[in-house]
C-alpha cells in the first residue's frame, strides 16, 4: 500500500517515512499544501497524513476542498493543533482520524490501519481468491497445505490483483502503486514478477491464474 505523506517539518516527515517502512509501506513525501493536494487528487493514494499547518494551502482547506470534489481517500490528520475547535474543524473538513503531536509510534500505526480499514482498503492479513491465500504478515502465497515465501515486489503485485478479485489492473496502475511517481520502472519490470508469480502458482498447482488483457493489463481468474 502507498500513502502519501503531507508534512511540511522534513525532519518529521523523514521519521515518518521510518515508521511506515517498517510496516511495510510505500511513501512518498510532499512539504506544500498546494501540490499535496494535487498528490491526493491523482488518485494514486490508499491513504494520507496530513498536517495542518502547511505552506501554500494549510490542511483542513486541502481536505475539504478534496472532499467536496469527491476525493475518498482515507486521511489521517497529524497536528499540533489540539484545541476542541481544531479537532472539530479538522473532522468537519472530512479526515477520518484526528491525532495529534507529539504521538506515539504504535498508535499512529494503529489509527492508520484504522482509518484505511474504513476507507475498505486495508484486508484482513490473509487475502483469498479462488484456491489461494496470500497472508500478509508472513509475505506467503498459499494453497491447501502447500505454501511458498514471495519476494517484496512480487508481493505487492499479488496484493494489488487480489484486493481487485478479478478486476483488470492495468500496468500503469501497478507501476505507480509500487514504484511511484519517481519510479525507474517500465512496463517490463511488471511483466518479470507477473512471470515470477505465475511459476508460483504453479509450484502450488493452484487453479488461480494471472491473465493477461491484452493492451490493458492483468486479472485474477480461476482456471
């Protein structure tokens, strides 16, 4: 999953980044509130923290303004700001979560995994599709008995095709949900841990395959 981080003190930012790393997040950093929200309109996002305070837009304008035009992205808010009005005025403007600083670790964790469970994007650790499991916690595809470790982004790509069940995700949409923006990868980085994945579900003898729609992108199917 990648979230999109809008946080204008980079020394923060950069901690936070640390901490979604190692629950295994994608990020990516903006410090202006003006290009932030041209960040969590495109789509790209399954969740945002976003500060108040921010140059160029400041947080609840950004939000509210990205609601009204039905942006419904998760957000959690992450400010100084802790005043009851502040809190009310933050809601209001459409954030799902209201925490402020300083924070604990695990309960920002915490009310992340909160607030993109309500968005529906956060699945419980095991996913299912037809005759395979993919359990998020120990990075496994499995079937029956049967089970095999993935590699990172082999991962991610099974993580998207799956919260899709059977859904077309075309290549672009994988690219940027795993490489982002600043990526280096081309359509042929998909192809390679799509190629990776099938030959695992073979080793499983799994009836789940990836197809290919052609000019568009990949789907789960059951054979």
């Amino acid at each position: 999953m990648r979230i999109l981080i809008v946080e204008d003190n980079e020394k923060l930012a950069e901690s936070l980044r640390d901490i979604l790393g190692r629950q295994r997040y994608e990020t990516d950093v903006c410090l202006d509130g003006a290009e932030g929200y041209e960040m969590v309109m495109s789509g790209l996002y399954d969740g945002v923290i976003l500060d108040v305070m921010l140059p160029g837009m400041d947080g609840v304008s950004l939000l509210a303004k990205a609601r009204r035009l039905g942006c419904r992205t998760p957000v959690l808010m992450l400010t100084a700001k802790s005043a009851t009005e502040d809190k009310v005025a933050g809601l209001e403007s459409g954030a799902d979560y209201y925490l402020t600083k300083p924070f604990d670790k695990d309960e920002l964790t915490a009310a992340l995994k909160a607030v993109l469970r309500r968005g529906g994007d956060l699945i419980p650790d095991v996913l299912t599709f037809g005759d395979i499991r993919l359990n998020q916690s120990t990075y496994c595809l499995e079937r029956g008995e049967k089970t095999i470790r993935l590699g990172k982004r082999e991962f991610e790509v099974m993580q998207i095709l799956m919260a899709h069940k059977g859904a077309v995700v075309s290549k672009e949409t994988l690219i940027l949900k795993i490489w982002g923006n600043d990526g280096e990868a081309v359509d042929n980085n998909v192809e390679i841990y799509v190629s990776f994945l099938r030959k695992k579900l073979d080793f499983l003898k799994a009836e789940t395959g990836i197809a290919t729609a052609r000019s568009l992108g990949y789907y789960l199917t059951k054979r």
